[in-house]
C-alpha cells in the first residue's frame, strides 16, 4: 500500500519533467503528506493539456453522503479498480499522476513498526498512477479527490510490505493520461511493479510516524 509520502520539488522542476502548467500556486516542498491532506497531481484537460492541480487524498466518490468516506480509498488495487463500484468511472474516465519524490513504508515486527524512504536512483519527481473524482458537498463546494493505484511489491519492497505503489515512467505517464484511452485491458498493462534495480531506499526516523512532523529530516537517513 502506500499511507505516506513526499513532494520535495520545485514549480519549475515539477513543471518541466511533466510538461505541465502549474499556474500561480506557490508548491511548497512536502515530506510527510498525509491522507486527507492536499496534494499535487496531474491531469489533462478537455484539449490535452497538462494541469497540476491540488487534491485531496482519499478518493470521495461522486455518490457519497460525506467526505469522509474518502479516508478508505486512499489506494485502489491495480488488479481490481477497473471493476470496483468506487473507482470503475474515473478509471475510464478520470486517470491523474500523484506527483511524489519518496514514499514510505513500515516493517511490522511484532508490535514494532519501522519506517522506511524509498525512492529513484534517477532522483527529482515522479508519478504514482492515480484516480481522480469530482464531488460535491450538501454545500454545494467542489471537491476534487484522488487514490492511488498499488501493485505487488517488486524485490526492494518485498521484504517490508507486499504491496507497493504503482509508479509510472515517462512513456507510461502519456498512456495513462492520454483521454482516448479506456480501455482496461490496455491500461491495466502498465500497473505493474516498478524496476527494482531502478529504486532504493533507507531506515528514517520513527518521528516520521506522525502526520504532525512534516520536515526535511523525515527523509533523511537513519545515522
């Protein structure tokens, strides 16, 4: 699964690797992003251009009461969101890419949980693959909201967690994004685990267990 994870970039950087318009909103860099908050992601819009837009994590589907429901549809299972009731719609229709520089996940031993950061050995952004929704409130605001997409671990995930976040490469990113598509069988392709060779990852504090800590040693390695 994937409960954490980190935007660490700049507007330009962002803007320039995704070829998107990041209009004037200030990206501040993130390192504890939890569920429930806003996060950055990308879409294309009615012409086929790029946008990066703040959402809310937690996908809130267009028929719930509340948004709370979003807080379990924080991930969508590669293998059966085309099918699930929650996501089927925005799978054909509403694909976006959570923008992430790390991710984290925990080794469970007994009652113990210790953190781990994953990232690229390329280094700067990449893309989860996510589903996006658009709901609105009994007040009559729009919220948009996203999930993102996991997959079985590869073998660097494998020995903390069995699944893992589906990350997209630069030519999967334009499949995934690209309007015309919808069929399954053709997205479904490119949710698959991640090079293992191409990732790495270390030990970081415990403090990073916490939603509250959101700062640069959160990522930083374990002395």
């Amino acid at each position: 699964m994937c409960g954490r994870y980190a935007v660490a970039s700049s507007n330009p950087e962002i803007e320039e690797r995704f070829h998107c318009d990041a209009g004037s909103q200030e990206l501040l860099p993130r390192y504890n992003v939890a569920p429930t908050q806003e996060s950055l992601a990308v879409v294309t819009d009615a012409n086929g251009d790029r946008q990066a837009n703040l959402m809310r994590w937690g996908l809130v589907p267009h028929w719930a009461k509340d948004l709370s429901i979003g807080a379990r549809f924080i991930n969508a299972r590669a293998e059966t969101a085309a099918e699930t009731a929650a996501f089927r719609v925005a799978f054909r229709k509403r694909r976006c890419l959570v923008v992430a520089t790390g991710f984290y996940e925990w080794l469970r031993e007994g009652k113990a949980k210790t953190p781990f950061y994953f990232t690229l050995k390329s280094k700067g952004p990449f893309a989860f693959a996510g589903l996006w929704e658009l709901w609105k409130s009994p007040e009559n605001k729009w919220v948009r909201s996203f999930t993102i997409l996991t997959t079985s671990a590869n073998s660097v995930m494998s020995p903390i967690h069995d699944r893992m976040p589906v990350i997209l490469s630069p030519e999967t990113e334009a499949l995934w994004l690209d309007p015309r598509t919808e069929e399954p069988k053709t997205l479904t392709k490119v949710l698959v685990p991640f090079p293992a060779e191409e990732m790495a990852y270390h030990e970081v504090r415990p403090g990073v267990n916490s939603w509250k800590i959101d700062t640069p040693e959160c990522v930083q390695p374990l002395a």
